[in-house]
C-alpha cells in the first residue's frame, strides 16, 4: 500500500482530537495499517508550558504519550472505511528518557505491530534533537469494532 503525507487541516479526518489536545502539527508519512511518521512543533506559546513549570517549562509527559496515541491513530484511521473513527487507550507502557522543551521539534514515529477485531498493538518513539525524548508500547481501540467481538450481556 501506498504512503502519503497529511497537512494540519488534514489530518483532522482522521484523528478526532482538536486543539488544544490535538499533539501533532504534521504526519509527514502516513502507511495505513503498518506506520506513521510526524511532528509537532513546540513553541513557549503551548498552553502547558507556563503551569509545567514556572521558570523551568517542559511538556508534561501524559502530553508526550498523547502526542504517540495519536500518531499511531493515524495509521489505524488511514484505513478504508476507519476515517473518522474514535479511539480509546486501553494500555500503554511508557518510559521517558528527557525533557521536551519550548523550540523543540517532537518527533514521532509509530508503528502498527498488530491490528485485529478493533484492537491496535503498536509501538512508538519520539524524539527531539535526534535524541530519544520517551517511547511507548500502546493498545488502542476503536470501540465501534472491538463491541461486535465482546460476548453479549444477558437480559
């Protein structure tokens, strides 16, 4: 299957979140069902930045496993017929390595290991500076999927 890339307007069909919880700017390569790739740019404007921390800002690491989810959407909701799906997390494993700071271009790479009866196994990296900033194991899913696959409740 064929890779594309998708600008800020356009990634919106495919990933529901919207500022200020969309944490991605760019999916510069997009393989749906396999990989995605992008960025997000980070400048001192970011509205966590003046609360994490005073004096000291960095981007609070729930943002940064955020910023992975949803590059990893992505490469789930690129499929035919997914566009526009919702996700939820069901598990992620999440070790950070460095700060992310204002001016730093967060680097995403994500990749689908699995993707059976709505459930997305997926691995992802970030990096800044051509540095490790944090990397994740991930489970998500799309709930309208995984529903027809659950055992039905009697009554």
């Amino acid at each position: 299957m064929e890779g594309f890339s998708l600008n800020c307007v356009q990634l919106q069909d495919y990933q529901p979140n919207r500022y200020p919880f969309l944490m991605i700017d760019h999916v510069d390569w997009v393989v749906p069902g396999k990989s995605a790739k992008g960025f997000k740019n980070l400048t001192l404007n970011e509205w966590y930045f003046p609360q994490h921390f005073p004096g000291a800002p960095n981007m609070p690491g729930a943002l940064q496993l955020e910023a992975l989810a949803q590059m990893l959407t992505v490469a789930i909701t690129t499929l035919p017929g997914m566009k526009g799906k919702v996700t939820h997390a069901l598990q992620h494993t999440v070790r950070f390595r460095k700060e992310v700071l204002p001016g730093d271009k967060f680097e995403i790479e994500t990749e689908v290991l699995s993707w059976k009866r709505g459930i997305c196994k997926g691995r992802g990296i970030a990096r800044t500076n051509g540095e490790i900033a944090c990397e994740a194991d991930m489970l998500i899913t799309i709930p309208e999927i995984l529903e027809q696959y659950l055992p039905k409740k009697p009554g």
